[in-house]
C-alpha cells in the first residue's frame, strides 16, 4: 500500500505541467499576467523519476500553464505512463495539433485530449485567446476528430472546452453546434478562476465570470443545453457538475472549502518542480510562493507529501481564514 506518515495515502493522480512555455497568451490566462515560474520543458527522465516514487498511478494530466504539444518529448511520456497503467489526459489549445503530432498522441495511447477553444468565431476567440489562430484550430479539430472515427479507435477521447466569461458567453450556443459540426461528441464550460484580493489581470476579474449570472446568460446556456440535447454532444462542468450547477455559489455552507479533497488526493508538479496543491491553485493567489508545498527537483515526493507545508496547508484549508488560493472556492467562486 503507498502511504506516508500515519494515514494519508501517497497520491494516485498527478498533474504534471509537461512545460510552462506557450505560444498563446490567453487573456484568462496567468502567462497573460506574465507568468509565475521561469519557462522550460520537463524531461521524460524527471517525469520517469517523478513517476517512479509512486508505486501505483491512476490519473496523470500532462498540461499546467503552458502547451504540452510543445513538449517533444510528449508522446514518450504518455507512452510511459500508459505502460504504468495510468489514464492519460491533457489540455491543448491546439494549434499545434498538425497530422504528424495526432499519429504520435494516437500511436503513445493517449486517454484524453481536450482542446481548449472558448469561441466560435474568429473575433470571440481573440476576445479571450488573444489570437489569430481560430480557423487552424478548428481545422485541426476537425481533421483529428475524423481520422480518429475512420480509424474506428475508442480513444482518446475527444472535447472542446469554452472558459465562460462575459466577454464570449453569448457564442456558447454557437460553440456547441460548431462541435456537433466537427464530431466532437464533448463540451465543457469551465468557470473563469481570478486573483480574490486583487485588481486581476485580462479577463481574470469578478466582473468578467458569470457568477451572479443574469437572465441573457441563463437564456445562453439554456439554449446551449437544447441544443447539446438535439445533436447528440453532452454539455458538462468540471468535476462532474452541471454547467448550471457550477456556476452558482454553495451560499449554504459558510466554509465550502473545506469539502475539498485534492490537497490529499492529488499533486500538481510544474515544469520547475514545484509541488502545487492542486491546478486552481496558481489561477487563485496572488502570493505564488505561499502555494508552493515543495520542489521534488530537491526532496522526495513522500517527503514534501507528509512534510511540514503540506500539513499546515491542509490543516488551514480546514479552517474559517483558509490560505489564499481556497479563499474562494465554493463561495466566491464554486468547484
Ligand atoms: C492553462 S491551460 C494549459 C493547457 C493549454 N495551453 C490550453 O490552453 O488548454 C489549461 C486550462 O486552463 C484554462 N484557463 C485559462 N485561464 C483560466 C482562468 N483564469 N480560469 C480558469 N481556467 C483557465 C484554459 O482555458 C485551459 O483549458
Ligand atoms: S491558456 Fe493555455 S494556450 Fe492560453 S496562454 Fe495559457 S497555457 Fe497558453
Ligand atoms: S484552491 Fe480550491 S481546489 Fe485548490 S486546494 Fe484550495 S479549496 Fe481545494
């Protein structure tokens, strides 16, 4: 069995940030603010030496703040981790996802592949991907997504993704019918995360999210069920909730945060090394290093796991004055 300490077992599921260099700089985006650690790839061989101080693997994410299509070492990880038995997933924004990269994600056993997009127009997705790029992603979506249905291959399993801010919302029904178009049988609306005690930067402000939402945007996102619902994709949140679901405020428990069980159950690991407590986290603070539980280019990951920051962190998310990053999950803003 892998534990640590008396009683919290070594984490099954990792998030690995395969690089934090990207050639986007998304408004949502902390790269947009400038980023929070210096930028470079992680090596297979620190993935494999990472890996190797868990004796079991159950979900590994290859993405962080960055684009792990970047990475040319990618699909020897995925294929080392897929030898682990591990279920492999990452986020792109795809404009790298040319025919070649596709074989080598496809030929590695890549679990999952969920391309973030956010808009369906060119102008929507300059709104919030600060890009030109619209029209090569959805080409690439599109070639991608046939070649895996000729193939007849069960994976990976392919989705879009739409960061829902007020900037891009009113093209969500748009977005949904563009992944009926491209066979993408998945949409996810994902919940704009920002600063709390800050002004934020680019899109990340309360103002932008859709918390609170009013009747234009419940009439969106209603639309965009229905229309889910006539082409076949299904309209999901993060951890499965309901996208309506996840959008509103737990205003019934005071301390929602406490509910949360990543800083036991998963390691966010960036391309320096750096132990986050989960993928929120850098999206959430505004002080990086009071998030940083550790750097395994240093300690062993059993030791920063049961060591002294990682105890306080999780005995203060237990508290009424969480650290920073919980703040507010599940209040301010809902997980
Ligand atoms: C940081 S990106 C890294 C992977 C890849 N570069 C991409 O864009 O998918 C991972 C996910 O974070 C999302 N994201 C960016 N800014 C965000 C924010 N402020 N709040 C919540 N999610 C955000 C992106 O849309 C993307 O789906
Ligand atoms: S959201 Fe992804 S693509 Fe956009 S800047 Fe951040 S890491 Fe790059
Ligand atoms: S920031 Fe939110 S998701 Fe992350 S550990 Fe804190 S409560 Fe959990």
């Amino acid at each position: 069995m892998q534990t640590v300490g008396t009683d919290i077992q070594l984490p099954k599921d990792l998030y690995l940030e395969a690089t934090s260099r990207c050639n986007l700089r998304c408004k949502g985006c902390i790269l947009f603010n400038g980023g929070w650690e210096p930028q470079r790839d992680l090596s297979l061989i620190e993935l494999i030496m990472i890996c190797d101080q868990l004796p079991v693997l159950s979900r590994v994410a290859l993405h962080g703040i960055g684009e792990p299509l970047l990475n040319d070492e990618l699909p020897g990880m995925i294929r080392y981790l897929k030898d682990r038995k591990a279920s492999v997933f990452l986020n792109s924004n795809g404009t790298l996802l040319n025919e070649r990269r596709g074989n080598q994600l496809l030929d590695a056993g890549l679990d999952e592949l969920r391309i973030s997009l956010d808009a369906a127009s060119p102008a929507g997705y300059k709104a919030v991907r600060n890009s030109d790029e619209f029209h090569r992603v959805v080409a690439n979506v599109r070639a991608f997504s046939k070649h895996i249905k000729s193939m007849h291959l069960p994976c990976p399993k392919l989705s879009l993704w739409f960061l829902g801010t007020r900037e891009n919302i009113s093209e969500l029904p748009d977005f949904v019918r563009l992944a009926a178009s491209l066979g993408v049988a998945e949409v996810y609306l994902q919940r704009l995360v920002y600063f709390q005690d800050d002004q934020g930067y680019g899109l990340a402000k309360s103002e932008k999210t859709l918390m609170g939402s009013d009747a234009a945007i419940t009439g969106w996102i209603n639309e965009s069920h229905a229309i889910a619902e006539q082409s076949g994709v299904r309209f999901n949140a993060p951890a499965f909730a309901s996208p309506f679901d996840s959008l509103q405020a737990r205003t019934g428990n005071p301390f929602p945060w406490r509910k949360c069980y990543r800083p036991h159950t998963l390691m966010y690991i960036t391309a320096g090394g750096n132990v986050l407590p989960c993928c929120i986290s850098p999206f959430a603070v505004s002080n990086y290093g009071s998030i940083i539980l550790g750097n395994v280019f240093y300690r062993s990951l059993s030791e920063i796991w049961s060591g002294s920051r990682y105890r306080i962190f999780r005995e203060k998310r237990q508290t009424q004055t969480p650290p920073e990053c919980c703040r507010g999950c599940g209040t301010l803003w809902s997980l």
